[in-house]
C-alpha cells in the first residue's frame, strides 16, 4: 500500500516563488476534504469568493479576510511526474510563497531520475527497490532547493561520497531500512543537515567524522539503531574537517561491548539501549559533560556497573536503566557524582529495594521509576519547629502508583 505524504512543511520559506501574469487571475475551487485540510484545485476565472464580495464590498472591508486566508495558507494538488503525488502548500498574501511535497513512493526503481518542481522541499522516494543513487539522478530544477529527502526502505548496499554533494540546502535524510554496510566519510559535508536517519542498515563499523556536515553551527541529530555496529571511531584530533556538530546520537541496538569514545562531540541525548555492553567504569563518558539525558535500557548479558562510573556525568539529569534484571548493586557509589541527576528510571531491574544512602549521592534526584507502575518521588520532612541548630531536614523516598501520583498532580505528594 503506498504511503501518504507525511509530516509537516519545513521550518524555511525556501523555493518560493514569484505569482505569475496568469496565476493572478487564476481562482481556487473546492474539490473536496480530508481529515486534517481541505483541497482546492485551479479552476479558470477569478475565485468564487472575489465573484460573491467584489461588486458589493469595498476593498478596505475585503482585505480584512484576506489577509486572515493569506496568513493561514492553503493546501492544494497540482499536476505531477507520473504515478507521484504533490501537495502544495502555499503562503503570503496572494500566494505568494509556495512549497511542494512530492510523493513517489513505492513505484519501483524505474521513475529515476524524477522530474520534480521547482518549489518542492520535501520528496519521498521510499518504497522504491532502488540500488543506487548518485548525484546524477539527485540534480536537476528542484533538487537544489530540496530540504527534505527519503529513500528509505530501499535496497541500497552503498553510497558514494559525491551521492548529495549537490543537495545544498538539505537538511533532513533518511536512509533507514536499507542494506548500507560503510558509510563514506566526505558523504554529507556539503549539505547543512539537522537529522539523519541510517537505523536499521548493516553498517558495522562508522567513523564519527561522517557526520561532518556543513552545518554552520547547526545541531546534528543522528539514528544508527538497529545496526550491527561494533566499534565507533572517535574524530581524529587533528583532522581537517571540523568535529561533528552532533547533539542527538541513538547506538541502541548494536554490538557494542564498551562505550565508545565519543570525548569531542557536544552530545545531550545518548541511547545504548540493547548493546551487550561488559562494563561501565570509570572514564567510560570521559569528555561528556553536556551530556543531560543517557539510556542503557535492556542491555545484553549480565552489565556491570562499577563505583564511579558516571563520575563525569556531573550535568546528567535523566538515567535509565530500566530493563536489567540482572543488574544489580555494586554499592551506592556506582551512582556517585551525578550531582544534577533528576529521573532515574529502575524498573525492570533488580536495585529494588533502593539502598538508604542512594539521596546522599543523588542531591538532586526528584523521581524513581522501579517498576510496576510505582514512581518514588523525594519527601523532604522538615521534622521539629524551631529547627535545631545544626540539624537538616529529613530526606526520603515516597512512592506511590503512577496512576494515583498523576490523580495528585505534579506538585502533590
């Protein structure tokens, strides 16, 4: 069954287009509904509403609406490569700026190359038991302006470095659920992206500078889950090319037995869900001090970890463990120096019952998920009024079911 187009329109105005003589006079007519918009189509004279108000009210009491329908936009179909959709989004008053997705998914590897038009941001090649690409095929009227572009659940097995060197303006990829072993190291540095999409693929070793991109600063995220990734190389310290802009990386699901070294990237957000990682010790995040969010759920065979392996992890605020069962503790020290940590999610594991010195090494904790929809929150009990000097509050766990503490609200224990 062939897919919709999905998503919304891109965040830029890019493609945009200058109204022609003829499009001025061209009206919209209504030529049905969906569920989220309506559809308009062209249709030859001016617009119904311009016939109904034109003659009968002046144009300073008309502008106020049109001025409402030119800020709101308006979706509509135009004509399109053979077998492929377009949508048309349109802005600006008098339609002024224009953007358009092109579907031509799951149509087979014939339609390429595909013509497309020349405002498109978005095109969906999905579906399409394609084998190669290269920049030949992704060049063209409309190509350059593309800021969108999918072509997963391919067959792809490689790409070459040049595939999307003339793809300037790219910004999201995605070449999930395909059949890529190696990944070229020049293969994105002329295109600005923000999000990359290769979970799901055969890659088994990736170097960290393939994600050099030419981004300007901009934040990279990146998936390569479900891969069969066993070793990732860390940017040489003195490359050529800058270090990855990388804020998002998800390794969950791959062959990793050891955290990989990944000291240079600005990372926040980390996933080693389901990586047969041996052991976690001290050093395994050297480097990571932005790092705010880190998942190790469902880890493969029996984890270890070890006192003071999240030492550098000082500015971490959520950690989840959940998944373990055969996790357990190695004393409250295996979760010193997170002094920022906030959530910690447990469940699924064996560190149930939680051990009483766990708030003296976690000053910042607020919340523990352990499991069975039991969520503890910190209780600070003040105890006796005037405090004694030299005396501090009573801190504890309190936990409740989940269902219960949202019936609370968020403030209420």
């Amino acid at each position: 069954m062939r897919r919709g187009i999905q998503g919304k329109h891109p965040r830029g105005l890019r493609g945009w287009r200058q109204p022609s003589a003829v499009s001025r006079h061209i009206g919209w007519c209504l030529r049905g509904w969906g569920s989220n918009h309506v559809v308009w189509g062209a249709c030859c004279g001016p617009s119904p509403m311009a016939l109904f108000l034109a003659p009968t009210m002046p144009w300073p009491l008309l502008l106020p609406p049109l001025l409402l329908l030119a800020a709101s936009g308006a979706q509509t179909t135009r004509p399109c490569s053979p077998g492929c959709q377009c949508e048309v989004e349109t802005f600006g008053l008098f339609d002024s700026f224009s953007l358009t997705r092109v579907d031509c998914s799951g149509l087979g590897p014939h339609i390429m190359p595909v013509p497309i038009p020349l405002d498109t941001t978005h095109l969906d090649l999905s579906s399409n038991r394609l084998e190669t690409v290269n920049e030949s095929v992704l060049a063209g009227p409309g190509y350059t302006t593309l800021a969108g572009l999918d072509l997963s659940h391919n067959l792809l097995t490689s790409i070459l470095p040049t595939a999307f060197s003339r793809l300037r303006y790219l910004e999201s990829l995605d070449l999930s659920h395909n059949g890529l072993a190696a990944l070229p190291a020049d293969s994105f540095t002329s295109s600005p992206l923000s999000d990359v999409n290769l979970s799901h693929n055969r890659l088994q070793e990736v170097s960290v500078s393939a994600f050099t991109t030419h981004s300007q600063g901009r934040v990279l995220h990146v998936d390569l889950s479900h891969n069969l990734i066993h070793r990732l190389l860390p940017h040489p310290a003195g490359a050529s090319l800058p270090t990855p802009t990388i804020q998002s990386l998800n390794l969950a699901w791959n062959q990793l037995r050891a955290v990989p070294d990944l000291h240079d990237l600005p990372l926040r957000y980390l996933s080693l869900d389901g990586n047969p990682l041996a052991a976690i010790g001290p050093g395994a995040f050297t480097g990571l001090v932005g790092l705010t969010h880190l998942s190790l759920g469902s880890l493969q065979g029996v984890p270890q970890l070890a006192p003071y392996g999240f030492r550098e992890l000082q500015g971490l605020q959520v950690l989840d463990l959940s998944g373990n069962p055969k996790l357990k503790w190695a004393g409250a020290e295996m979760l010193s120096g997170l002094d920022s940590l906030q959530e910690l999610d447990l469940s699924g594991t064996a560190l149930v019952p939680l051990p009483e010195m766990l708030l003296l090494h976690l000053p910042a904790l607020q919340s523990v998920s352990v499991g069975q929809g039991v969520r503890c929150r910190r209780l600070v009990r003040e105890g006796a009024y005037p405090r004694q000097p030299g005396s501090s509050p009573k801190v504890a766990l309190h936990c409740v079911e989940a269902q219960e503490l949202a019936a609370r609200g968020p403030d209420t224990l």
